[in-house]
C-alpha cells in the first residue's frame, strides 16, 4: 500500500491529470466544433483568445504542476520501487509526460504559434484555419486520453 508523501503525491497526480483531461475532453467534444462552426475570421480570432488565456496561471498551473507531480513520481517510483501499483505509477507517469504534455510541446504549440502569427481576416489564415482545426482537434484527443489514461493508472496504483 502507499503511505504517508507519497500518496499524497499520487493522489494530487490523479486530481491534476484528472483535471486536465477534463479540459482536453471539452476540447475536444464540443469547444473546437463551435469555433469551427463560426466563419474562419471568427473562429481563429476566438482560438487565439483562447490561446492567450490558456497561459495565465490558473491553467498552467494545473498543466505544469501535473507534468512535475508525474516526473517526480517517476523519480520516486524508481528510487522506492513499491510493492504494488509501481508499474501503474510508471505508466501513468509516462503517459502524461508523453501524451499530454509532450504532445502539447510537439503538436498544438506550433500550431497555436502558426495560427498567431497570421493576420486576422486574410485568405491565408482562412486557409490555415481548417487544417489547424482538423490536425490540432486529432492531437487534442491524443492528449485527453493520455491525461484520462494517467489519471486512471494512478488510481489503479492507489487500490
């Protein structure tokens, strides 16, 4: 069974990739419909908000925070190496740092970078606009289901 810091720092990694996969699933359910919904000029002005407010602290908090909270739990895992659930911690560890954040780094930034960096209301960021929506929404469901997936393997090293 874990005990004492150690399983408050897995318990926080569910609570963290629980919450984030929530945001992800949202994305990737309804929110990039209704932005790709809206005329191009529209929906990427409302994409590039998002993007702005995606990076104030509330957010990155509970993204990066998760992203140390698996690292260290990696660390942990490795130097105690439980009885039970070590390789739930691992795999749960590895699939947020992969999946979700790596993912992130990998595939939506760039595009989110691509996406700004275009003038608002000019027929090449109509273009852009349904590929960004097309490719970033497929990497958004990589990521919701990497965070889901982590936040399942910890509680599965919890029982």
């Amino acid at each position: 069974m874990i005990e004492g810091p150690y399983f408050l720092l897995v318990v926080l990694g569910v609570l963290g990739t629980g919450l984030v996969a929530g945001v992800f699933c949202a994305f990737s359910t309804f929110v990039m419909r209704g932005l790709a919904a809206l005329p191009p000029a529209q929906g990427a002005a409302a994409m590039r908000a998002v993007n702005v407010a995606a990076v104030r602290p509330a957010f990155m908090a509970v993204f990066l925070g998760s992203a140390v909270l698996c690292a260290v739990t990696a660390v942990v895992t490795f130097v105690v190496w439980p009885d039970e659930g070590a390789v739930e911690l691992l795999l749960g560890s590895g699939s947020y740092l992969v999946g979700s954040f790596g993912v992130t780094v990998v595939a939506n930034v760039p595009r989110n970078d691509a996406l700004a960096r275009l003038a608002p209301g000019t027929a090449e960021a109509a273009a852009y606009w349904s590929s960004y929506v097309r490719e970033w929404t497929a990497w958004n469901h990589v990521r919701a289901v990497a965070s889901a997936a982590a936040a399942l393997a910890y509680v599965l090293a919890l029982t």
